[in-house]
C-alpha cells in the first residue's frame, strides 16, 4: 500500500499538525491512551526524519501536506506561533474539520475563530511536563463549541495529565503561572542543589534529594488535597531546622519574588499576545 492509498483508506480522527516536543508528546499520550487507534491518526510535520520516526514508532500516519490534515474530524495545531498565517493559508481551503485545537501562544479565540470559521475553536495552554504525562492544560473554548466538542478537546490533554476549563481573559495569567512555572521550579531546585553542595553533600546526591523532595511535597499537597500552609507547618517545630530556613526565606523575600515572577511572566505574555495579533 502506497503513502496515499494509506492516507486516504482509513477515516482521520485526528490530525497534528506539528510533531515537534509538544506536539509528539500529546502524540504519544493519545495513542498510549487509546483513544484513537493509530490508523485514525496523521501527523503533518515538514521534518521527513521526524514524520517518519513518529510513524514508525506507533504505526500512525505520516501525512504528505497541511491540506490531508484539515479532512481530519479534528486538527491539532502544534506549530510555532509565527508560522500560524502560512498553516492557515494551507489549511483553511481545505478544512473539513468540525474542532480545531491550538496549542499556540498568543493566538486567541478571535483569530482562530476568523481563520476557521467553519470550524468549532479551541485554546489551549499545556506545559511541559505534559512529555512525562504529568501536565496541566488550561482550555478556553470557543463560542459555537459542543459539549461533546469541548469533551473530546480535554480528552487529548487529559492523556497527558489535567485539564482545567478557563475564561480566555485568564489565559495570561495561566501562562504566567503553569506555562512558565517549570522553569520557576527548575531554578528552585537548582539552588536546592547547590545549597546541598554547600552544606557538604555530593552533587548526585544533593540533586537526587532535591528532585524527590520536590516531587514528593507536590505529590502530598495534591494527594491529600492539603493546603501548603498545613504541610509547612507539618514539618515545622519549634526552634527547629525548617522554621531556621523558613525565615532565611522571608528575610531574603523568596515568595514575593516568586510572586513578582509571575506577574513579569503575565505581562510579557500579554506584550506577546498584543504583537501577534
């Protein structure tokens, strides 16, 4: 069977259109999630190495172009932002699809919106931990979108972790926090890391014990529903070691630059957002 005669014999569930990190990890949990078989699956990328390896690995469809993925039931666009008007001039003669799903920073409602008009709209907003199936995707839906459309949008990310339904006016702030909070977690770990080579302990040991640490705090606080004030104060007696840290980190103002954080990243996002459109 020839590359066309496989893309044109099975139905397209889904097409992604853009198989780089994000886009092949939500690949990969759809598939291992089962809620598509790999024949109801296409990925559009313009990389033949990549196409090809994530065909190989799970038997899904390479797609020879943007205008075989717009026939699918639902697109998935994963590209980078400022590729967004030429996958729309590919895309948009040729959609068939009745749910189009962005990924892509930046680009709102209204413009998916305007670009697919026959089409339901999705924004979505995952993070990167969603690669180890442990993300968090906020999703604003468009206004002509079904409950079964907008279920079968968090049905894609909830194979790679949570799902969250927010206004777009929220999406900002999503970013800010979630979108960017990996990278706010990794430089608190790596100064974990180093504060434990500082106190005596072998790199590899220091960086095993932050990371668990980390990993096994959020765990708990997300287990047992606890609020972090309870853990804080779980693991805090009086005079001891904790509260000796613990005040450490309020004289030298770590939550509030953390806060300050967050509030940077929003209005970058929203400086972003304001140049894309």
């Amino acid at each position: 069977m020839n590359a066309l005669t496989s893309e044109l014999s099975t139905p397209l569930k889904l097409a992604v259109i853009g198989g780089g990190a994000m886009g092949s990890a939500l690949l990969r949990g759809i598939l291992r999630a089962q809620l598509y078989s790999p024949q109801e699956v296409g990925v559009s990328e313009p990389n033949l190495n990549l196409r090809r390896a994530l065909s190989d690995e799970w038997g899904l469809r390479a797609l020879s172009d943007n205008t075989v993925a717009a026939k699918a039931e639902t697109v998935l666009l994963a590209v980078k932002p400022q590729v967004f008007p030429l996958v729309v001039e590919q895309v948009q003669p040729h959609i068939e699809a009745d749910l189009v799903v962005s990924i892509l920073a930046g680009i709102s409602l209204a413009q998916l919106e305007t670009a697919f008009p026959q089409a339901a709209v999705v924004r979505a907003m995952p993070n990167t931990p969603a690669l180890v199936g442990a993300g968090m995707t906020a999703l604003s839906f468009g206004g002509s979108v079904t409950e079964a459309q907008a279920a079968r949008a968090q049905a894609l990310f909830e194979a790679v972790g949570r799902t969250l339904a927010i206004p777009e006016s929220q999406m900002d702030a999503v970013t800010a926090l979630s979108g960017s909070g990996p990278g706010y977690m990794a430089v608190t770990i790596e100064a974990l890391i180093d504060g434990g080579v500082r106190v005596g302990l072998p790199r590899a040991i220091a960086t095993e014990l932050a990371i668990q640490t980390m990993l096994g705090s959020a765990q708990l606080l997300q287990s047992e529903n606890l609020h972090p004030a309870v853990l804080k104060d779980r693991v805090t007696s009086p005079g001891g070691t904790t509260i000796a840290g613990i005040s450490v980190l309020e004289q030298r103002g770590f939550r509030s630059a953390l806060m300050e954080a967050v509030r940077a990243a929003k209005e970058r996002s929203r400086q972003l957002r304001e140049s894309a459109s």
